[in-house]
C-alpha cells in the first residue's frame, strides 16, 4: 500500500525548474517507492544491481543515449562517474530532460553530485514517515507510535518493527559503514551506536563517549559523522545569536528515528517504553524529528537549534522567523502543569530577540491558543 508524501508536490515543483533532482535519505524511507509512483513515465534503474552497473561503467555515453528524456537512477553514488556524463546532458537539453537521481548516502550524493551538477540539481531530504503522513494510523497509543518509528515499511507492509530493525541495523553495519569506513573492531562500533541511543537529547560529548567505549576522541568523531551520513543521526545546534561565554556551544543528538533507537536500547514491546527512564527523551526525539521533516517536505533545511546556558536555562527548541522566534517546549506527560510554562515565559530575555510564537507540545488532550499554546504532539503545525 501507497503511503502519499508530502514531499510529492516539492518534487514534482523542482522537475519543473531543474533538469534533475537529487534526493537523499536514509535507507528505506521511501524513496524509490516515492519517486516509481511519481514518474512512472520514466525508465528506471537501480545502481544496487551489479549487472546494471557494470553494463554503464562500461560506456556511461551509450546508456545516456538510450534514455534520451532522463530516468529514475537509483543509488546513483554506486556509479560516481556517471553524474558528468549526466551533466553534459542536462546543459544540451535542460528545458526537455528529466533526471531524479536517490541516494541513502549523504556524504558520498555530496561529493559526487553537488561538484558535478551544481545549478543543475534541485537536492531534497526525505526522512521516514511524518505524524501527517501517516494521517489517522497516529491514534495508536504514543508509546506504539514511539516503538514502531515510522519507517514506510513498517505501515504500509505491516512488518514486525523488532524484526525490521534487526535487519536494518545488520544492513546498515554490513554495508554503509564498511562503505564509508575501515571498520577495524565492529564490537566497538556496536557499542558507540548503542551509547548513542542511551544519550537521546543529550548534549554529545565526544570526550565522555571516547572514554566509554575505549577509543579515541578523533575515532568517535568520525563515527558520529558516519551516523550523520547515513542519516542515523541528527545534531542539533545550539543556538548562537549574540554568543557569549555564558551559553553552550556542544550539540544535542537526535536519531532519525524513534523505532531504531528504541531497538537499539533493547526495546522488545511498547509496553516497555511506558517504564523507560529515556521515554521522555524518546518523546522528544518525535518532536525535533516530526518538526525536521515538515521543513524537509517542504524543500528547505531545517532552521531549528535548541537554547542552553551555564544556569541550565534550556528551551527545547528555537527558530527564528524574520526578526522574531518561535521558542517550544517539549513535555511527554498528558497532564498538563502551569510549571511547564517557567522557561517559556522568560524565553524572549533569554534569547535576546522577540518571541513570535510560545508553543508547549506534550501528550495530552487539552489544546488552547493564546499567549503560549497548548498542542497535543499529533496537530503540531508550525510551518
């Protein structure tokens, strides 16, 4: 079953403004799916088949020339070469040709699409599954919603989530980060993503880490930017308007999604989450996502950064709007208590600039507009 994005309409936009379009995103969030739905009229070729790569390797110039009005070329980093042959094309036909080319590989799309296609290429972000997208399935319990994640598979296939993430995770450590790495010690690796998953809307201190798993200070930072790659994990920035000493400069992590995560911290049943020490960070990590990925949808990155100072001060999430900013709280009770308001009704001191916006996003059912509103998680609607 056909999950509908909201990525579709941005899609079909850029095809009309650039003669190619990049998207990238993690592994299985439905991008081949997503993009087979959308140009169907397109030939479609999947650079993960050996067979097919080689068959262009061999003569990049002859493929291009049987696709004389652009196709589907997925996994496009698996043949690094071809995007200069695709670049001579879209200068001699920009207004006639169609290219959509898919990645799971961030740094690798970067490297090789942006040196050769720059200006030619529209290069959009999908992430799993958005609240929206899924529409009335997020009336399940939020600890379903949180254990399930919102890989496409796992709705539209009804697969077990435990099941999927197993094999996810063994295909992700098989493949992308040998790909990206020498992997000298797996176990090692192993134990640096699980402590990851243990620091949810943490601030990531790469010293601490190194210390935990027993490496070096450089190894962890180059695993974190492997995660980063690949579309694991996401770093929030802090926010960094009129720096001063007092505030902090380290950023918080995030995993793409909430599903692995919980499997990674050996998550087994829903029911589990209920009881978790890290819920209410798992919770969070909804939140910052659901919010990434109505940015990415709608073609931009995302402007999000979160406030902390050395009086741990902290708003959960700030973005700026022209001169002002919208501050938001991040609460996974269903009850709410007027004390989860104490840092938004100092939010415009602390950050030195007018706040357009106060939102409190929790899990309950009580909702209000006003000078700060009350929104449950499943009707955010900032953008």
């Amino acid at each position: 079953m056909y999950i509908k994005r909201e990525m579709e309409s941005e899609c079909r936009s850029m095809l009309q403004q650039f003669p190619v379009i990049t998207i990238i995103g993690p592994r299985q969030s439905g991008k081949t799916t997503m993009v087979r739905h959308l140009f169907s009229d397109l030939p479609y070729y999947n650079f993960e088949n050996p067979d097919v790569r080689m068959l262009i390797q061999q003569d990049p110039r002859r493929f291009l020339q049987e696709i004389p009005n652009g196709a589907v070329l997925d996994e496009i980093h698996k043949v690094p070469e071809l995007p200069s042959y695709i670049q001579q094309i879209a200068d001699e036909k920009k207004n006639t040709v169609r290219f959509v080319l898919t990645g799971s590989s961030q740094l690798l799309i970067m490297q090789k699409v942006t040196q050769s296609l720059a200006g030619r290429t529209a290069i959009l972000k999908l992430l799993p599954l958005s609240l929206r997208e899924l529409g009335k399935r997020t009336s399940l319990p939020t600890d379903d919603l949180l254990f399930n994640g919102f890989y496409p598979v796992i709705w539209a296939d009804k697969t077990d989530p435990l099941r999927t993430y197993r094999s996810y995770y063994e295909t992700y450590l098989q493949r992308d980060v040998r790909q990206l790495i020498q992997l000298r010690d797996q176990h090692l690796f192993q134990k640096f993503i699980g402590i990851c998953a243990g620091r949810i809307g943490s601030l990531f201190n790469a010293t601490a880490v190194a210390g935990e798993v027993g490496v070096s200070v450089p190894t962890v930072k180059s695993w974190l930017s492997v995660l980063e790659a690949s579309f694991v994990v996401i770093l929030l920035q802090p926010w960094h308007e009129n720096v001063t000493s007092r505030l902090i400069k380290t950023p918080k992590l995030y995993f793409c999604d909430t599903g692995l995560a919980a499997y990674l911290l050996g998550i087994e049943r829903p029911e589990q989450i209920k009881r978790d020490p890290l819920r209410g960070m798992l919770f969070e990590n909804m939140v910052v996502m659901e919010l990434i990925k109505r940015r990415y949808n709608q073609g931009v990155d995302h402007p999000l950064y979160f406030y902390r100072d050395n009086h741990h001060n902290e708003i959960d999430l700030v973005m700026r709007d022209g001169t002002e900013a919208i501050c938001v709280e991040i609460k996974s009770a269903s009850t709410y208590h007027p004390d989860f308001l104490r840092i938004l009704n100092r939010a415009g001191k602390l950050i030195n600039r007018p706040v357009k916006r106060k939102l409190l996003v929790y899990d309950g059912d009580l909702e209000q507009k006003g000078e700060t509103e009350l929104v449950n998680v499943r009707n955010i609607d900032l953008f």
